[in-house]
C-alpha cells in the first residue's frame, strides 16, 4: 500500500501517451525570465581528482561531491571559497553518477563495473551502508525519488534495464534498501527522470522514438511518442531526461541536435532548442535554471562553451567559456543560483550570475565571491 502511494498517479489518468494531467500551462512557459543566469565563472577546482571528472552534485548543505574516472568520488567543503577541503573515497570501478537525497545525507554512486552503493555522508567520511551488482553492464545513471522522505530510488544500465529500490520492508539495519523490480527496456537505457512528483519515471531507450514511462504501484508501462508528427520512425536517440525544479517540464535532450521541453502534465512537446549536439560517447548534458526559464547545456565538442538558453525564445542567450575539453555533468546548487560543471579537462568549474551595476569586472567579481562565500 505504501509503494502504491508513492507511485500512485492520477486517478483519471489514461494509458494514452501522456505524464499527467492539468490545465493548459503554457502562458507561464511564455512568461520571461530576469536574466539571472549564471555568466562568470567563479571558481576552476582543479586538484580534487587524477582523471576526468565525469560527474557532479550538491548536497543539500552546500557540499560538493564529485566522481571521477579515477575511480574515486570526493566530498568536498568549502568549494566556494579559497580552500576547499576534500575527502576522497576510493572505489573498484570508474564513477559514471551520483546522485544525493534532497533531504537526507544519502549519497547514491554508480560505477564502470555495474555496481551501485549507498553511502551515507552525514559524517565527515562518506559510510559505506549497501553495495549491489544486479546490474551486468554499466550503470550510468542512479537517481532518488523526490518528494518522499523514505523514497525509491531508481538505475539504469547498458544491459538494457532499469531498477527501482524500495525501503526493506523486514530490514535488520534500519535505512537499508532492496530491490524491488527489474524493468526490461529492449534497448540500452541512456537516461532516466523522476516526475510528476516523483510518482512517474521516466526512461530513454537507444533506437526507440518514445519515452518509457513507468507509474502506479506495479510500475505499470507507459509510452510517449516524441516524434512531432507521431509517426513511428525512428530518427534520433535522447541521451539525457531532466524535470523543471517547478516539475511542470521535462526536457528532452536528443542526440541529433536538439533538446524538445515537454509539458508534464499533457505530454505535449512546447519547445524544441536547436544546437546542442551529441552522441553515443560525446554526449550532452544539462540542467535547468531554478526558476525553470532558462536551460544550460553542454555540447559534443571537444572543447565547446556551455550554452545558456532562453526556454521562451528558444534563442541562446550566452556562451560559458572555460573548459578544454568535453563537459560531463553539470548540477545547480540547492539554495544559491550557482552551477557547477565538469569534465574531461580535470577541472570543476563554478559559475554564478554577473553583479548588475557600473563596476568593473574585476570589482564585480570579487564582490560576488564574497557574498556567495559568506552565504554557503
């Protein structure tokens, strides 16, 4: 019963191709924006890792936790100011994601050799609590339930599954987790979403031209089809699926050069953002503005700028220059308008919103450090 509530959509929801149900939303879609985007990078974190550095995340108190080729993760205090100090946790494989509960101090981390484990990191060294390998392939992505203080959690893999984690119902360690079902995808899994307040999951298949959409107390399929003229021909692959931080949107990103925003509750597609580029390696990466009007993205060069968008518009509203090399993961801080990247050049990159007035650049700068230093 509980597992139904959690998963649990709308009770008038139809097996047609859509998240969710509500009013039309689109006039907030339209609504603009206050150019707070981040434009200046305040911080190149360059010493925390050996390897490329192939995934980020804030924790919910500001820490920074970063996972690395190197086949460590660190957690790390301080990012924001002049001297971070980390700890580095070794492990058996490449790190490819992690994820961190929104409310509690558990740190999911997946790895090259499909294990996924479950630290907790309320002390000041990360805590090994459970390790699995029901996975055969890389897991290349792990991510919490939100919205749910004893939440399910959720993988995907290269042997083309998804598994859901429940809380044990019969556990003798209070906090500890089981598997609760294997999802067969037919395809590689590249991506997977929560939404719809984490009663739906959302997952992208290689070769498929829907989305698998999983909700209700048996996760119970679903299909979105995402072709514009909803036909059945398959033309791209999404590589990366990311709900709005209002949970109204979902954005799509394709590996042919677009990012289509989808409406959560009618599945309609409402924008597509041409540019962004990838592939099955190469790919692209992205994360959401906190006030879900602008959308950053990587690109599959070598050493492309991140790019800036304005949802609305669906024009680019700026370039962040910086890194060398490709860009693997970027993740907004939990309470501050700051985004931290990283990559295949090493590096950690911060970036925040520009000071508005007369200064000069390097005044501005510094004031911004300091007020974000104090802040965090």
């Amino acid at each position: 019963a509980e597992l139904s509530r959690r998963l649990a959509g709308s009770a008038s929801a139809t097996k047609s191709a859509t998240l969710g149900q509500a009013e039309n939303p689109e006039l907030s879609l339209l609504s603009p924006g206050e150019d707070d985007y981040v434009q200046q990078q305040i911080r190149c974190l360059d010493s925390f890792h050996a390897g490329n550095v192939t995934c980020v995340r804030w924790a919910p108190d500001g820490r920074l936790i970063s996972g690395s080729a190197d086949r460590s993760f660190c957690v790390s205090t301080g990012a924001l100011g002049d001297s971070p100090e980390s700890v580095r946790v070794a492990a058996n494989a490449a790190i490819l994601s992690l994820d961190v509960h929104p409310v509690s101090n558990l740190l999911l981390v997946s790895t090259m050799d499909g294990s996924v484990m479950l630290y907790s990191i309320a002390a000041a060294k990360p805590l090994l609590l459970q390790n699995w390998r029901n996975h055969i392939k890389y897991v290349n992505s792990v991510r919490w339930q939100p919205y749910s203080s004893q939440p399910l959690f959720a993988s995907c893999s290269f042997d083309e599954s998804v598994h859901v984690y429940r809380p044990a119902e019969s556990a003798e360690v209070a906090g500890s987790y089981e598997l609760l079902q294997r999802l067969q995808c037919g395809g590689v899994v590249e991506a997977i979403c929560w939404a719809n307040s984490g009663t739906a999951l959302a997952a992208a298949v290689r070769g498929e031209y829907r989305l698998h959409i999983f909700t209700g107390g048996a996760l119970e399929r679903r299909t979105l089809n995402l072709n514009e003229n909803g036909d059945e021909r398959h033309s791209f692959t999404i590589l990366a699926l990311d709900a709005s931080p209002d949970d109204r949107w979902l954005a799509a990103h394709a590996d042919v050069g677009f990012v289509i925003i989808l409406c959560l509750k009618t599945g309609k597609q409402m924008r597509r953002l041409y540019g962004p580029k990838g592939d099955g390696f190469n790919r692209p990466v992205q994360a959401w503005h906190p006030s879900g009007k602008y959308f950053y993205t990587s690109n599959a060069e070598a050493a492309g700028p991140l790019l800036v968008w304005d949802v609305a518009s669906e024009r680019i509203k700026t370039e962040l220059r910086g890194h060398t090399a490709l860009v693997r993961d970027m993740h907004n801080h939990p309470s501050m308008n700051v985004l931290a990247s990283c990559g295949f050049d090493r590096t950690i990159r911060i970036w925040a919103a520009a000071e508005k007035g007369p200064v000069s650049q390097d005044a501005s700068m510094d004031v911004l450090v300091d007020g974000l230093v104090q802040a965090s």
